[in-house]
C-alpha cells in the first residue's frame, strides 16, 4: 500500500497512474503538483487526485513514492526542488523518455545517484495531454522499462516494479544506455518522421487540398505529429547522440529507395516491402499472443 503518493506533473502518464492504482485499491493518497492551475484544478474534479500544490517541496514531503513525469527540460529543476524535503521512508522514480539525460541530472543536483532513485520510463502514452486525458486502462499490458544503476536500493526498485504492475504493466529491466539506444529507434526517430512529415506538406501549395484528400495511412502514420511539441524537442535534444545515428541510418535507407524508385527497380522495391511486411506482422502477432 502507497500511503501518499506525490505526482509531480499531472498529465497523461502521471495521472493514468494515479488513477490505475486508486482503483486497484493500492494508494491512499495522491497530492498532485504542477504549475498550471486549470490543469491542477481539473485533476482534482476528475478524482485524479486528492489535492493539490504549485509547491513541489511541500508536495513531497511525507510521501513514500513520487513519481516525476515533467518534461526533460524541467527534470533538474524539479529535482532541486525536492532535495532536502523527502521523508526518510520516499522511493522517487520518473518517466522521462530519455534515461541518460535524466541521470545526469539526478548526479548534477545530489551530486550521486541516491539509493532511493530508481529510473523509469512507461512504454505507453495517446498523442494526448493534460490531465483530462488521463485514464486508468493506459498501463494495462504495456511495458514499463526500469533502468536501475548500481546504487540503486533493492528495495526501492521492488517497489517501484510493484507499483507499475499494480497499474497492469508489464516490468522490464535494461541498462540506461541500451535503453536510449532502443527509444531511439522505436519511439523518437517515428515522432520526429511524423512531425517532418506534416511540417513539410503543411509548407506545400497545395497543403488544403492535400490534408482534405488524406486517407486513413495518413492519419494512422501522422498520428503522433499531434504530440506535445516541447515535450518531443526536449525528448530529441536530451537523446540526440543515439537519434543522430539512427536519422543518418534512415537517411541513407531513403536514399536507397529513391534510387530503387528512379531506375523503375520493381524487383528491389518489391523486396523491401515484403521484408518490411513480413517483419511487421511478426511483431503485431507477437504482441497479440503476450
């Protein structure tokens, strides 16, 4: 049992959980700490959580789990904020989408990595935001990634992997390199296809028309370009030295296929789509026997 659970940054990620584990029965108390009040106050009539402070020392303090979900480009700030205020007892863990980035700011402002700090990053999330968009079923058989490092306590990563299985999540471990190494390619090189790819035809003449006349594989593929903008510039900043690979691996894949595509090579074409569709319904039908 979460005797008070403090949430700082109540959005999707961080108030799914809230919601996930008080119908799970499992936390008694969720103080939530943000700084939009319209947001806060939503949070609260919607029974995401209890109550409410624009104050993140005053949010943790007595709380034996905190959950970080504020953008990258806020973590450090939020870590200071909560230095010198944790109760003996607090288990902190985030969900920042980029584990070296957020470790770095973990040794920047405690000058080590604590024991009571265990990283974490939820494999799940919609293209929206905000507290409204919160919603208990998120977790449910999805992975959350923990990357615990060598100082991380024992205990402190128990509980952190029970609370996450508690939202219905299935808990993995990888190392924090390995772990941006493989965000890279899954989820922050197809976000920033997305976006480039909106952006570009959006600057096209004939964009109306364009958008007007977009199929379903449009919008499925473009989907996520409806993400939180600064959330995802922040995302490819902190993961820039693994994205910059992958972006230059795939640059050179579409050089390929342009070239496939100019000398009319439809037996090239041919082979990488069905390489690529034969991959693909592995995947799904993995995922769909999990």
């Amino acid at each position: 049992m979460i005797e008070k659970l403090a949430i700082i940054g109540v959005g999707l990620i961080g108030g799914s959980a809230a919601l996930a584990l008080k119908e799970e029965g499992v936390v008694k108390e969720v103080v939530g700490c943000g700084r939009g009040e319209a947001n806060l106050i939503k949070a609260q009539s919607l029974g995401v959580i209890d109550h409410y402070t624009h104050d993140v020392g005053a949010a943790v303090k007595g709380a034996d789990m905190v959950l970080l979900s504020v953008p990258l480009g806020a973590m450090r700030d939020t870590l200071s904020g909560i230095r010198g205020q944790l109760a003996d007892h607090a288990v902190v863990t985030d969900a920042g989408s980029v584990k070296c980035s957020v470790v770095n700011d973990v040794k920047a402002v405690f000058g080590e990595i604590p024991g009571f700090f265990v990283p974490g990053h939820p494999i799940a999330g919609t293209e929206r935001s905000g507290a409204e968009a919160a919603f208990a079923e998120l977790y449910r058989n999805r992975r959350v990634i923990l990357t615990p490092l060598q100082e991380t306590d024992k205990d402190a990563l128990l509980r952190v992997e029970r609370m996450w299985q508690q939202c219905g999540a299935d808990v993995v471990q990888m190392t924090v390199e390995h772990h941006d190494e493989v965000l890279a390619a899954t989820s922050h090189l197809p976000h920033m296809l997305a976006f480039t790819l909106v952006d570009s035809l959006a600057r096209m003449k004939e964009n109306d028309e364009i958008f007007r006349f977009a199929a379903g594989g449009f919008r499925d593929f473009t989907r996520i370009a409806s993400s939180n903008p600064v959330m995802w510039r922040d995302i490819c900043i902190a993961n820039q030295s693994y994205l910059n690979e992958m972006l230059t691996r795939f640059a050179d894949e579409l050089h390929e296929l342009a070239e496939l595509l100019q000398s009319g090579d439809e037996t090239g074409l041919l082979e990488i789509f069905q390489r690529a569709k034969k991959a693909r319904d592995r995947y799904v039908d993995g995922v769909n026997k999990s």
